[in-house]
C-alpha cells in the first residue's frame, strides 16, 4: 500500500485541521477581493467583473502553501504579467488556436524560466488569451492590465494581508524567516527519514518538497552515505523496535517479539515484526549479527511519528 501511495504521489505530510480550515478560508477570501476589484475597476463588464480562471489556481498557491518559492510575490505578479504578454502576443498574431494555444504555454513556461518566476497559474494566463477568441482583438494587448495585472495585484495584497494574521504562515517568506544560523552537525552525525519527519510534522504547513527528497538534499551536501555505521549484535534489545534509516519506499521499522537468548549474540535467532515502512504486518527471522547490519538505530513511537532513541 505504501508503494501505491508514493507511485499515485498522495500527499503524506501531516497538516492540522486549523491549517487546512486557514487555507480553505484564505481562498475565500482572495478570490472574493479579486472579484471585488474586477468590479469597482470595470463595473460595465459582462455580471459586473472580468476576473482571469487562473486566479484560482494562483489563490491554492497562496493560501494553501504561502511560504513556497512558486508562491511568492515576484512568481505571482512576474509569471502572470509575462504570461499575459506572451498570450496575448502570439494570440494576435497566430489565427490557429490548435497552434496558438500550445505556442502561448511553451513559450511562458520558457519565458518564466529564464525571467525566474516560475508560477504554473501562469500558463492557464497565456491559455486564456488564445482561448478568448475573436475577443482578444477587441480587448488588444488590454488583456495585460485588466484583467490580468488587476487581478494578480489583487490577490497578492489579500494574500499578504490575510496571511500576516497567523504567525506559523510565512509571507512572504523574506520578511519573517529567522535570521538564526544553521548548528554545525557533528561528526558522525546523520540525519535520518524519522527525523524529517518529526520535523516536518511540527512546520504544520504544506511544503513543496517530501522529506525524501530533503534526505537527497543533505546525502548530497554532507557527501555521507545515509546508511551510517549500524549497530552491534550486542546492543540488540528484546521488544525493542529499530529502523533502517532508509527513506521513501525503503524505509522501514522492526520489532524484535522474540530470541533465543541460550545462543551468542551475533548467532541468536531473532524474530521480529515489521510495524511501519516497507513490508508493513509482515514478519520474519534472521539471525543477529544480520538483524545488527540492517538497523541503524533504535526508535520509538511519538504520537503519529517514529523518534530515534538518543
């Protein structure tokens, strides 16, 4: 199941109800504020507002990840205002949409690239322009402004305005981020896929990256291999639960239920149960000195996480 989970790429980070409600609200509420302006700045417009599709998807980013890197403001403003032009561009001058419409995404995705404000609400921005039809040539390189520019710049103040009211939400990120310095790790010390995941549980906000991926991240800027020293034979403990200190699918935790405590260490048959990770409600036999060579170290279980013994 947990291999089905990674494959479909269900979101596993743990968020509070109170984050998700704060979210579910923030959208509300920016969106309401995009129609708003729409109508106070263009009151003759077909039910009184002119307000882009894409701000839906700009509105998730902003009050469901506020502190991630598509998410703040040069992303928002740069990504739809760059988009817009290069919709309304190739829209202008490329009567076949079945071409214009491809056209107008690659080219904003590459554009946002190379200008650094990848925000993926900006290719429905250039879509939409191609999509407008014979629209687009009464409205002209307008569509930029109104309703584009109007609309991001809404949506980006009630962002940064409803997000200031929760201290755990970052926006952006810039302005509250603590200037603390990063604590040298010590010798020998590794990072392991239990410890990012506590961590990641106490953040209680969606983050754009899984902690397999900050597991990568460090393996790669320590050049330590993440599966450390292991353990000795002799330190084994009956009932004791131990992880392997792998990460996404690999990971897994055991608990030894049962030796035969007549044998050497190193030569005992142990049997364990596999509670968590790979090879979940399975169980098996092993010797300890194999036992010793798969675990890296001892944990227990927090609540919702597994915590290495210290």
């Amino acid at each position: 199941m947990r291999q089905w989970i990674e494959l479909l790429g269900i979101e596993q980070q743990r968020v509070s109800h109170v984050e998700r409600w704060v979210s579910g609200l923030g959208g509300l509420v920016g969106i309401l504020v995009v129609f708003a302006t729409s109508h106070y700045l263009v009151p003759d417009s077909p039910g009184g507002y002119l307000v882009v599709a894409s701000m839906g998807a700009s509105a998730v980013l902003l009050f469901a990840v506020p502190h991630g890197p598509l998410s703040q403001p040069w992303p928002v403003l740069g990504g739809h205002l760059l988009s817009a032009i290069v919709g309304s561009a190739i829209a202008l001058h490329v009567a076949d949409p079945f071409v214009a419409g491809p056209l107008a995404v690659g080219t904003a995705v590459l554009v946002m690239h190379y200008a650094r404000c990848i925000h993926p609400p900006g290719g429905a921005t250039a879509l939409s322009a191609v999509l407008l039809g014979p629209g687009i040539h009464e409205v002209g390189y307008g569509y930029i402004l109104e309703p584009v520019m109007a609309n991001a710049s809404a949506i980006l103040v009630a962002g940064l305005a409803f997000n200031a009211f929760f201290s755990w939400r970052r926006y952006p990120v810039a302005l509250v981020r603590p200037k603390a310095s990063v604590p040298a790790v010590e010798q020998g010390e590794v990072i392991r896929h239990e410890d990012f995941v506590y961590a990641l549980s106490q953040i209680d906000s969606m983050l754009d990256v899984s902690e397999a991926d900050l597991l990568r991240i460090y393996e790669l800027a320590t050049h330590r291999s993440s599966r450390g020293d292991g353990l000795r034979p002799e330190d084994l403990k009956l009932g004791a639960c131990y992880s392997n200190g792998q990460y996404g699918a690999d990971w897994s935790v055991r608990q030894i239920v049962d030796w035969d405590a007549r044998q050497p260490p190193a030569e005992r048959k142990l049997v364990y149960k596999v509670l968590a990770g790979r090879g979940r409600r399975s169980s098996g036999v092993t010797t300890g000195e194999e036992f010793a060579r798969w675990a890296r170290h001892e944990v227990y279980r927090d609540e919702e996480n597994w915590r290495r013994v210290t």
